[in-house]
C-alpha cells in the first residue's frame, strides 16, 4: 500500500479514525503481553520501527551486517519476507522476490538471509548454518523472539507522523510502550521533530542515507519507486544533480510485471533519459530487463559508527 496522506498531519480523516487507532493499539499491547518469548543460542539485534513505511530499516540492517563482518562476526539475517511465498528458506542468488521477496534478496547481497515469518523458527535455521549474530529485519512488534538488543529507526524528516496508530495514522502501538522495549534509538537524516528529547532517556544514534552520485552519464531521468515515502527517493535523486522528467509511484513491495516496465522504458527512449530506481525496486525486475534500469546505490553515514558498535558490542 502506498503512506496514506492522511497520516502525516492531525485533520479530519486522522480525527474520525481516532478511536480505530486506540482500539488497534490497546490488540497490540494485549498481543505482546500475552505472547510466549523463545530465547536462542545467539545474540538477536532487532531492527524496527513505531511507524508503518519505510523508515529506512534496510539500509540500516545492511550497514550493521558489515560493520560487524569488518570485526569478525559471522551475522545472519532474519525476515518475515513480505510477500513472498516460501517459508523457513535460506536466500540464494536464483530465488525470485515473488518467492521470497523483494527486502530478503536485496538482504542476501550482504549477508546470509533466512526467510520465515516464525521469526523463532528462522532463527534456529540460522544458528544452523553458522550464525553467531542474528540481525531481525522488522519484527519489533513480533514478540514471538527474544531480543538482546533492540533499535528503533525513525526518520528524522517524518517522525511519528500525526502520533496515531493505525488507521488513523501510522504508528503500529503506542509510542510510550514501544520506547520501554527499546534499547536504543536510530534517527536518520535531520532531527526536525525534536525526537531526541522525545526518546529520552534512550541512547540516541544518529545517521544519515548517502547516495552515490559518481556515476552520472544522463542528467535527465525518469524515476520510479515502490517503497513507504518514494519522495526521499526522488530527493536523493535531486541532491545528485538528477532532473527528473517523469517518475511513478507505486505501492511499496509492489511486484512489476514487463508492461508496467515497458512503458516506463518507452516513455524513457521518447525523452532520451535514463531510468533510476531502488536496490529493493531493481531485485523485482525481470532479468532480461534490467540492462535499462540503473539504481541508485545508498549507504547509512553514521555521525559515530565507533560509539555504535561499541554499544552492540557491550549492550546485554
């Protein structure tokens, strides 16, 4: 589904969903309350968020995975893998988004991904074959595992939205409750909500999403993107000198199929521009297609990735 617009701000919508939203959170804290916590053999660090959308997660959960292979670790991650259709998989190179889905591919460029929403269950698979660190891509509200460290990312530029859960805005529980199960919490991009001082008396880690802009052959572009907010995409375009012609919007997790591509790659051809996307957008594209599309490579710049990984070193 793509961010509802109503989300972002308290108006009339937001208003008369308002007690949908305090019944979907009172279900979420009873849910978590009464759930049974298996505990593994291995250090969990869960990677999640209040709000529904992208918050930026992924590129997190793929900085973390490298910055402890830097020092030695052997992390895994662990996925719900949202609409794809096997479960209890380890990810390899020949599986397709529509069976595993589209994060756990883009996922498994970087580390060993297992695949299953028993996120118990994946990670048993993954202590299996190795796995001395698992990382829990989303989940936060998943109690069904125990945690040794969880992170809260929020974006910097969104916040909380309208500070509602679900359907009147999107937080998945009461911001009060998630902040007591956090261990720490992860701001991307500039602070423009005062989130901070909200988060206290949490750890705050701050960080920002850096593109790479060194490979600019055509300045004029068509853009398309099916996350949470594709206008932090498009943004990200703009910062690198892009002029973006023409872009589309779709759900986030939307799987392509060749027309919707083919008209995206005429459109392209009668403007004499580029196409630019997403990794977790390029993974979904036909394989014999992809040579038209270019993606846009980003990366999480930390303000102090040493203080960081010195807290999941010694946290718990």
């Amino acid at each position: 589904m793509k961010t509802p617009t109503h989300w972002k701000s308290i108006n009339f919508l937001s208003v008369v969903l308002f007690p949908l939203g305090i019944v979907y959170g009172l279900v979420t804290a009873l849910r978590l309350k009464l759930k049974t916590t298996h505990k593994v053999n291995a250090k969990i660090i869960c990677v999640g968020n209040l709000t529904a959308g992208g918050t930026g997660k992924t590129p997190v959960c793929l900085s973390l995975a490298k910055m402890l292979q830097q020092n030695d670790k052997n992390p895994f991650f662990i996925t719900r893998g949202y609409g794809g259709k096997d479960k209890n998989t380890l990810v390899t190179p020949s599986h397709k988004a529509m069976e595993v889905g589209d994060e756990p591919l883009l996922l498994s460029q970087q580390a060993p991904t297992v695949v299953n929403p028993n996120r118990y269950q994946a990670a048993l698979k993954a202590i299996n074959h190795g796995a001395d660190i698992i990382i829990m891509d989303d989940g936060f509200q998943n109690p069904s595992l125990y945690k040794d460290i969880s992170l809260l990312v929020i974006d910097g530029n969104y916040g909380f939205g309208n500070g509602f859960c679900i359907p009147a805005g999107p937080l998945r529980e009461f911001i009060s409750s998630g902040l007591k199960r956090a261990d720490a919490a992860i701001i991307l991009g500039e602070d423009k909500h005062n989130l901070a001082s909200i988060l206290k008396p949490l750890p705050v880690f701050k960080g920002k999403v850096v593109a790479d802009c060194n490979k600019i052959t055509n300045r004029n572009i068509i853009a398309f993107a099916g996350i949470g907010h594709p206008s932090k995409f498009y943004q990200s375009l703009e910062e690198c000198g892009f002029n973006i012609l023409q872009n589309f919007d779709f759900p986030d997790h939307h799987f392509y199929n060749e027309k919707e591509l083919l008209q995206i790659i005429e459109i392209a051809k009668n403007k004499n521009a580029d196409i630019y996307t997403t990794s977790k957008d390029f993974v979904k594209i036909p394989i014999k297609l992809r040579p038209h599309f270019k993606v846009l490579e980003i990366t999480v710049e930390w303000e102090n990735s040493q203080a960081f990984y010195n807290f999941l070193l010694n946290a718990n």
